[in-house]
C-alpha cells in the first residue's frame, strides 16, 4: 500500500531536516573540505545512496545548509522588516541567539573561512553575503538619517561597512575566548556610536 502523498512529503522533509542538521554538524567540526558524505550521511541515520536521493553532491547540500542558517535567521528575528528599527532589533536578537548557539556560529565561520579561497564553492554565497549585509545596514541607516536618529560622523555607507566588520571581528573573538567577550553587549554599544535604536 502507498503512502499518503502528505505523508510522504512530511517524510521527505523531515529526512531533509535530518541531514541538514548533521550537515551542520560535520561542517562546524571539519570544515567543508574536511567533511565526506559518507560521515554525514552516518550522522543522520541513513545510507549515502540514500543521502544522495536528496541532495545529489556535497556542493547542493553545503547550499542547502547556508541557505536553510539564512533563511532561519531572517525568519525568526525580522530581518526581511521594512522597518530600520525592526531590522536593527533583530541584528541584536541574532547576536544574541548566536551567543546561545555557539556550535552554528562556528559552522558559519569555518564555511567563510573556506570561501576566502576563490574556488571554493561557498566563495559567492558569502560575498553575496556581505554585500547585501552592508547593503542593508546602510539603507537601514540613511532611513534612520531621514528620521533624525543617526548620529555618526561618516556617511551611513561607511558606517554600514564599520558595523559589519566590527562585528565580524568581535564574533571570531567571542569564538576564541568566550568568556572574555560580552558579544550582545560590544554589538549594542558599538550600534549605539552610530544610531539610536531605543
């Protein structure tokens, strides 16, 4: 007897689910180039023909990891908000869900320290990355310009790019020595030098 198309689906998904988050798993502890297929697969309980059926190389699932992390965090801090306070709220609540989620963070700067590497197949996903990081910071800025609730002394644009790489820099420290960095806490007074979010 067949199952249900809805059963299926849900099975599929949830299989999916499964190997994304051993994914996840092997790629924060070895890196992309150090992770096989055959490892994942064992994490999620499953066979790599079996793993192969969903996700035909490791290229597609390293793609489906990122953009499943992206999505998540978009999602469940409002990132996708048209609101410049909105966003920069959720900035905060994404310093600190990474603080509580430190095994996905590591995940995430491994993968972009492998992207440095021009051929490596997350190099575009994390320059894409970026830049729309600093696109968005800067129109989140000027918006807040225009509302009289920015007060840097460099152009938002610049103060997107000081934003971003202050708090790239202040995470691989919090990853280094944990205990010696307040990551949420240096996010909010360095945001604070810029703008005022309330």
């Amino acid at each position: 007897m067949k199952r249900r198309p809805r059963v299926r689906a849900a099975a599929t998904e949830l299989r999916r689910h499964q190997i994304l988050t051993a994914a996840q798993e092997a790629f924060g502890e070895s890196g992309y180039q150090g992770s096989s297929l055959r490892d994942i697969a064992s994490r999620a309980g499953i066979t790599h023909q079996g793993l192969l059926h969903h996700f035909p190389d490791k290229t597609a699932l390293l793609e489906a990891v990122l953009d499943h992390d992206l999505a998540d965090t978009a999602t469940d801090h409002r990132l996708e908000s048209g609101d410049s306070l909105e966003f920069f709220r959720g900035l905060m609540g994404v310093a600190e869900r990474d603080v509580r989620d430190v095994a996905r963070m590591r995940m995430f700067y491994r993968l972009c320290a492998e992207a440095t590497s021009p051929t490596n197949p997350a190099h575009g996903y994390y320059v894409r990355w970026f830049r729309e990081v600093r696109e968005r910071l800067t129109s989140a800025l000027q918006d807040l310009a225009e509302r009289g609730r920015y007060h840097g002394s460099v152009p938002p644009e610049v103060a997107a790019l000081h934003l971003s790489a202050v708090r790239e820099g202040l995470t691989l420290q919090f990853l280094l020595e944990p205990d010696a960095v307040d990551l949420a806490a240096e996010v909010r007074a360095h945001l604070a030098l810029y703008a005022d979010i309330g």
